[in-house]
C-alpha cells in the first residue's frame, strides 16, 4: 500500500516493501522490483532516475545503460565482485562483501559480476547524468553508531528516498506524525527543503538524494 500525506512544503509517499512487484532484468539475467521512479512507470530506456532492488542468482554481465550513473549497493548474501572489463581485460574492480557496501559506475561500463558465495539482494540507484545527479548515503540507527553520532538531519533536494535496508527505524519530518519502516520499506519525500529529519531505531537506512540539472 502507499500513503500519501501532504506536508508544509513536502509531500511524503510511504512505500511498503511486499508490495513492489518482480519483473526480469532488462538482459533477462535476473529479477528487479522497481521502488520508485521518474517519470512514474517509465520504461527502462525512459526514465530520469530509477531505484530497485534486484536478486542475483547467478554470475553473469550486468545490463548497459548509456549515459547513466548507478550505484549498487550489497543488501544481503555473501557478496559479489563486479569487474568493468575493456576487450579483454579488467581495468577495474569493485568488491561488495560486507551489507551495505557501495560501488559506484557508469551505466555504458561493460560489467561482469562474480558471486562470492550464492545469490545476493542488492540495492540499485540509476540515474540519468545529463538531467539529474544523485546520491546515496548509508544511515546507521542508534545500536550502530557511537553516541557522537547524531540522528538528527536536515534534507534539502529534488526528492529524497529513504530505503531501511535492515531491521527498522522510525523518521520523523518536521511536525509529521513518526513513520515506521521495516527492512524493505521506502519514505519517499517530494520537495523537502530544509526539512528537519530525525532517525530513532537499530536498523539501517540508505539515503538517496536526487537534484534535477533540467526541468
């Protein structure tokens, strides 16, 4: 289900993690579930920016994307090895072992991905470099982090998604009543500026924040 709540200055859209739906890769190596994305429902060669999450069963090359920044990030699984490849060789590597650890790349890379040990779930930022940028920042609750941390922030963008990628939070913004999220939940917010948020919980939360260079 998704809720819609206008607030001063920003309107919030919970989306709730058993409702995304499964459909295949656009190489047909495995399966996506679209969270969000710009225009709504666009199709894959359509969209400004794009957030999913994506089961890897198998090794194999990733889709291409021309003129497109992505940013993966390792949800669950042992992990993955994704190599850019040039011809024939690896010009680079980026190794995801630990939950919630980021590579960041350009859509037209030719990218073969290796699995450590079995199928991972990953998280998926797709982002049309010559109208938009985007941004992923990982959020850690209250058990996590050390008591210098504060869980209090302040987002200011075009959109901003927050992602609980494990256990659970609750996020409060500005005066709106507090929303809970489990793992697999999405807070999107549409136009926050300057808007308060405070983060209370154990889980972990990814941070996306997407600014638009056209309109």
């Amino acid at each position: 289900m998704i809720v819609t709540v206008v607030g001063s200055m920003a309107t919030l859209t919970l989306i709730r993690g058993a409702d995304l739906v499964a459909a295949p890769w656009k190489n047909g190596g495995g399966v996506t579930r679209e969270v969000a994305a710009c225009p709504a429902h666009a199709g894959l060669d359509a969209f400004v920016w794009r957030v999913s999450i994506a089961d890897v069963a198998q090794a194999g090359p990733f889709s291409r994307f021309a003129g497109v920044d992505r940013t993966l990030a390792l949800l669950s699984g042992a992990g993955m090895v994704l190599d850019e490849v040039d011809a024939l060789n690896v010009v680079k590597s980026h190794t995801l072992t630990q939950a919630l650890d980021i590579a960041r790349f350009d859509g037209e890379a030719h990218i073969d991905a290796r699995l450590v040990d079995g199928a991972t779930r990953d998280f998926n930022l797709m982002v049309r470099r010559d109208a938009a940028q985007g941004e992923v920042e990982v959020w850690r609750g209250q058990s996590q982090q050390s008591t210098q941390q504060s869980t209090q922030r302040t987002l200011s963008a075009d959109v901003v998604l927050l992602f609980c990628a494990s256990g659970s939070v609750t996020v409060t913004l500005g005066d709106t009543e507090p929303q809970p999220l489990d793992a697999g939940d999405t807070l999107r917010i549409d136009t926050p500026n300057a808007l308060p948020c405070a983060l209370e919980g154990a889980g972990a939360v990814l941070a996306i924040s997407i600014r638009y260079t056209q309109r």
